[in-house]
C-alpha cells in the first residue's frame, strides 16, 4: 500500500470511531463537515478549483455542503474510503497529491478531542511528510515575517525561507508539516525573539 493509502485507512479508522459529530480543529468543522470536504475534493474537481481559487470558493462551499447532508454518514466515510473517483485528476496523483491532506485532517480530527499524543510514523511515512515539509513550508507562508528555519530534531534543516529575524522551529516532520499549515496543536519547539516567534505563528497560511 502506498503511504496515501495507509493515511486514508487510518483516518477512515478514526472517523468511524468518533462519529459525524465531533470536533475538529478547522474552525466551525465537525468530522461530518471535514469528511464533505475530502469527498469533494477527491470526486468533483469543480471542488478542488474552490480550494486554491478564491472566485470559485462560494461554489466549493455549496458542493461540501450538498454533499454533508445528502449522505448518511456510513456512505460518506464509504466515499472517502474508496478513494477519489476514477474521473478525477487526484486518482492518479494519489502518492504525492493526497498525503498531506489525509494526514493533516487526520490530526485535525485527533486532537480537537485533547488528550492526543503524536503518533509512531513507519519510515515510509515520516520520508514523505519530510518531503512534503520541503516543499509545502515555503508556498504556505509567503508573508512570514521572518527568516524561518525548520528543524528536524536531529538538527537537520528541512527548509528556510522567509526574511527578518531569524525563529527556529524544531521537530518531527509531521509536527512541522502542521506547523506549515497552520495548526497550533503540535509538539514543536521554537527559538527566537517571543514578539517574532508569535507574529510567525500568527501568519495567514495561503491554502
């Protein structure tokens, strides 16, 4: 299996245990909401233009939520389960166009509930989160109000980008990978001036 495809097992796992109704860390998403979004994504590309464009965003909205509440939850989570449809563009992109997004709404879900803890990534998994990281920290955060340096814990250098101070954010791939779009809720440590690191935290992510 591919590691799009162990992501995608695993977060069906999740979603079927919390139900259509927990929290997530998307503000104002329950899973129902989430899982209406990964649906569209996936089987109508018309979705997906809503995502990156912002003209088409209303549109995108509409489409999630016809599809929430036109589908009882089994059949959403079936939907998400079977993969993007074969019509659709990320079919054939899965390896390198679904990881990040399984992953990250996968620990959306995780740890909106508190009491999370990272989890053990298999090799495979934590390769392409590093990469992903590499490519994804730079494009999110073109306004960083800073030289930003992301850190593997090991003390290797993922990326760097950015201009002004410099701010150090050190951890696991996957924590940075969160980081990169976004979200608080993850086991990073940062090292600059605090004024800096918070104006950091606080920029607006591009997707």
């Amino acid at each position: 299996m591919s590691v799009a495809s162990v992501e995608r097992a695993a977060l069906v796992r999740t979603l079927r245990m919390v139900g259509p109704d927990a929290p997530t860390l998307c503000p104002g998403w329950t899973t129902r909401r989430l899982v209406a979004h990964l649906v569209a994504r996936e089987r109508r590309p018309d979705a997906l233009l809503g995502i990156g464009v912002p003209r088409f965003a209303e549109r995108r909205h509409r489409i999630e939520a016809h599809i929430a509440n036109g589908h009882t939850w089994p059949e959403l989570v079936d939907r998400l389960a079977s993969g993007p449809a074969a019509y659709a563009p990320l079919r054939w992109l899965d390896r390198v166009a679904n990881i990040h997004e399984l992953f990250v709404h996968h620990e959306d879900v995780r740890r909106a509930a508190g009491g999370w803890t990272p989890r053990a990534l298999d090799d495979r998994t934590v390769g392409a989160l590093r990469r992903l990281t590499r490519f994804f920290a730079p494009v999110l955060m073109p306004g960083v109000p800073a030289r930003v340096a992301l850190h593997q814990s090991d003390g290797a250098v993922l990326a760097r980008f950015g201009a002004g101070p410099e701010v150090s954010v050190t951890g696991p791939p996957g924590e940075l990978l969160l980081f990169a779009f976004g979200r608080n809720a993850i086991h990073v440590e940062f090292a600059g001036d605090p004024e800096v690191i918070d104006a950091v935290r606080r920029t607006k992510r591009r997707f």
